[in-house]
C-alpha cells in the first residue's frame, strides 16, 4: 500500500565518518532531524536483516510476482510467502545442511571465494532436490508405526505447550 504524505516532509543527510568496502561513504537520508549519524547508522544496520527478507521474498519466493484482485487474497499472499520462507530456513537448518555445501557451490562458481554460508537460493534449491528425491524413491516407505505416531503426537503436544 502507498501511502502519499499532504505535505512535504523536511528531510536531512547525514555523512558517515566512517569509510565502507572500496572506499565507498555512506550516505543516508531521514526525516528526523535530530538523529546524529551515528543513530542513523544503527538503525540502518538494525533495518538490514528485514530487507533482505523482503528482498528474498519478492525474488525466489515470488510473492513480488503474485497476480492477486480479491481483497483477502492480496492480504494472505506476503504473510504466506514468508511463512513459507521462514518454514524453507527452519527446514535447511534441521535437515538440509550439509558442511560441504559451501565447498560444492565454489567448486561449480569458483568466483565465490569468499562465500562462507549458504544463500537462500541454495537452501531452496536443496530442498527442491530432496522433494524431488523422495518423489521419485524406488522403495515404498509404508505405513508409519504406532510408535511413530506417538512420538509425532507427543512431539506436537510438547510444542504446543
């Protein structure tokens, strides 16, 4: 949702002191005049991590892409998309990762010396191939045993509480 301010809000610049990467400055804009540089610049910091989510989102996830015209549509599509992020992360975190993932991608692209965790993208791409395996396993796993039930049920009740 856009929202359009009624008046024009004063803005400010700020210079960080410090030098970046390649000797690049950063220049950051704001509305709150009173903020000194250094304010700017943590909150900055603190707001990076929820724009690369969002950016995450609207790139692999395709909730950018989402061609939505009822109401209740368009409010579900970004809270699923990154739920559905969040559940990508958690998964890759318990069961998809593997040290050697790192070393096999600069392996492939060997231009990612300096890569030292796995991007989204990587993590989604293995769980499409571990989708894709256990799709197409020449064994029938079978039905689960009671025991195996159990565990699930008491493992949902323990989160639960």
């Amino acid at each position: 949702m856009v929202r359009r301010l009624r008046q024009p809000q004063p803005t400010a610049h700020r210079r960080g002191r410090g030098r970046l990467k390649q000797g690049r400055q950063l220049l950051l804009f704001t509305t709150d005049r009173t903020a000194t540089a250094g304010q700017l610049i943590t909150r900055y910091a603190a707001r990076w991590s929820i724009e690369v989510a969002i950016e995450t989102a609207k790139g692999p996830m395709g909730v950018g892409q989402a061609r939505n015209r009822v109401q209740a549509a368009v409010q579900r599509t970004v809270p699923f998309g990154m739920l559905t992020m969040s559940l990508v992360y958690c998964w890759y975190t318990r069961y998809g990762h593997h040290p050697d993932d790192i070393t096999d991608r600069r392996a492939a692209a060997p231009w990612y010396t300096t890569k030292t965790e796995p991007s989204f993208a990587d993590m989604l791409a293995t769980l499409r191939r571990t989708i894709i395996a256990a799709r197409f396993l020449p064994e029938h796993q079978g039905k689960p045993t009671p025991e195996q039930i159990n565990a699930v049920h008491k493992a949902w009740a323990s989160a639960a509480a």
